[in-house]
C-alpha cells in the first residue's frame, strides 16, 4: 500500500481504537445526538447508514469461521478503497457518492458467452450465503467478516469459459465523478485484480454482495467485490463492473505499482516479509489499542486445507 514507512509515522498521528471510539463518543455528544443514535456502535456516518437494508434468504455456510466477528463498526468505517481517499476513515465519509443501482457488469474475453449482464439478474440466478471469513490486509491487520455473498465459480460456469481461459481478471468502475479519488494519481485507475483460473474456481472464493446480512454499503465495495480469504486484502477488489477471461496473466494494479513489494499471488505468508515490514504477526482490528492483541500470522490465512494444493510445488518466495 502507499502507507508512510513506520519510522516516518509520528506517534501522534497513531490513533489507537480506543481512543478513536471515545472520540467518536464525544463527537456523537457534541452533536446532540440521543436516542437509538446515541447507542455505542449505532452512530454511523451517512455513507453507512444509507446502505442498510437487509438481505432475503440468506443461507449458512460450511465454510464459515466460529470466530468472533468485527464490529460493525470497524468493518465499515475502517477501510482501504483508494478511489474515495487514502485515509481509512474517507470511503465511510465520501462513498456516499457511488451510484450502485442500476449496475451492469461486462463479461468478455475467452468465453463463450460473453455479454452485459444486470447485476440484480445475477442476483436472482443466485444462492446467497454467508461466509464468515477471516480477512487479513497486507498492512498486517485483520478483521473477522460475516460476508453475503454468491460462489464465485457459480458465477463463472455461466458464462462458459473457453479452453484457453487460464486467468480471470476484475476491473472497479472508472468514473472519477462518483469516485473523486481517481482524480489524484495515487494508483493508475482503474483498479485491476485477477486470479488464476483454478483458484477463482475455488470453492472458498465468493463475490460478496452483503455483510451482516445486509446489502454492502458502499465503502465495503458496493454494489458487489471480490473476497478471496487466503489472499492479502488488496486481492480482494471492490465495485467491480467487468471480468475478463484471458490466456496470459493480467497487469494487476498493485503488482504495477510496486513489484517488489505486491506479488501476483499474495497467498497470506507469514513466512515471507513484506520489504519493509514483518508479516509474521497482525493486529486484530477492535481489540483494544495497536500495541495489544497481536495474532500469530497463519500461512494461507488458516485456509490451507482448501487451497494449499492450489500452489503444490511452487516456491511461494518466488511466487509471492
Ligand atoms: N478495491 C478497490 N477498487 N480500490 C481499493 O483501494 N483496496 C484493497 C481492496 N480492494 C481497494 C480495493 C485493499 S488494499 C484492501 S485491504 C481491501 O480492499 C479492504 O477492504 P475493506 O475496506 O472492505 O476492509
């Protein structure tokens, strides 16, 4: 990520979580609020409160983690989408903007049925459920999300990729207008992702729709993004509006923007160090200040028993 190297960040500008509540606390107190408004986790930007509907039908999954989620709360106010600012804090305060409905997303490339497709049809066509999935971000902190979302690979068999189909590629919404973080040239829009074949098909890879039970709000990636739990956040696209089926491996945003530091796979490694940090631990996002709760880092983010033979013989310090 653009994040300041550690011995560039002063320790004033750390805001630990508890004292990001309280001060969210006393913002809440300054502004009056009361009621179901002044309930400690309730108060919510308008970003965030804009997009809260519930999902119908929604089914429990096998795949799903017994671990204790995040807080609403900090999943949806402490984020990284870029195309909205570089601050966690400014996709919950500036996402507002991003038009999810009607969306179209755009299938093309090494398949035979290619085509633009009504996100709500896809819906439809489709079984939800939710995915309880650790989540860990490159920057070496973690969260636990109960997603809503659709098997990837359900989505995929639909459009009948070809023979010649080795890799699968998400594009976000380039409109600097609803977005106005594309505006500056912090990354080169829009943002690209991409998988190889075998893994989109995984049975653990979903495209999230929902969390909590709720449709997405915006800051999460509105109106549907990519989760693939094994992986570094940064795989995980938002907002996406076209997948692209391709023979050779797609220019991914991060990878472009700083080779040696994000790889094509970003498989969770605690073995293998980002250049400027250790990757070995992270911090559990909502437990207690930045320097309590740090975990041990699991290779594949725990999930190697789904995906490890994925990457059977291949040197995973290479093919970071
Ligand atoms: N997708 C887009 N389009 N733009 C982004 O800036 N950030 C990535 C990923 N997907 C990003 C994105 C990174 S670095 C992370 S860690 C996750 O989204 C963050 O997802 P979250 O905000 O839901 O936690």
């Amino acid at each position: 990520m653009l994040i300041k190297k550690p011995s560039d960040i002063k320790p004033s500008e750390i805001t630990d979580q508890k004292h990001y509540k309280d001060r969210r606390k006393f913002i809440q107190a300054g502004l009056g609020l009361t009621g179901a408004a002044m309930v400690p986790g309730l108060w919510l930007p308008p970003a965030v409160q804009a997009a809260r509907e519930k999902l119908a039908g929604v089914q429990k999954s096998q795949y799903s983690t017994k671990e204790k989620t995040t807080d609403y709360e900090d999943v949806t106010t402490y984020n990284n989408f870029y195309e909205f600012g570089t601050d966690k804090s400014d996709p919950a305060k500036y996402a507002h903007t991003l038009k999810t409905s009607p969306w179209t997303l755009t299938i093309e490339g090494e398949v035979a049925k290619p085509g633009k497709f009504h996100l709500e049809d896809i819906i439809k066509q489709s079984v939800l459920e939710e995915r309880i999935y650790r989540f860990r971000c490159v920057e070496a902190w973690s969260m636990v999300i109960p997603w809503v979302g659709i098997s990837l690979a359900d989505i995929i068999k639909r459009f009948e990729p070809t023979s010649r189909a080795k890799f699968v590629e998400f594009t976000t919404l380039y409109d600097p207008k609803q977005m106005p973080g594309q505006k500056r040239r912090v990354l080169s829009w829009p943002y690209v992702e991409a998988l190889r074949i075998d893994e989109a098909m995984n049975p653990l890879a979903i495209m999230a729709v929902g969390l909590y039970g709720e449709v997405l709000p915006n800051q999460s990636g509105a109106p549907m993004r990519l989760i693939v739990p094994w992986k570094y956040g940064f795989k995980n696209i938002k907002s996406i509006v076209k997948i692209r089926f391709t023979e050779k491996m797609p220019k991914t945003t991060w990878a472009a923007a700083g080779p040696r530091e994000y790889g094509f796979y970003a498989n969770v490694n605690p073995l293998v160090n980002h250049p400027r940090w250790s990757q070995a631990r992270e911090r559990v996002i909502g437990s207690g200040s930045i320097f309590t709760r740090r975990k041990k880092t699991i290779i594949y983010n725990g999930y190697g028993e789904q995906v490890a033979g994925l990457y059977s013989g291949m040197n995973l310090r290479k093919y970071f």
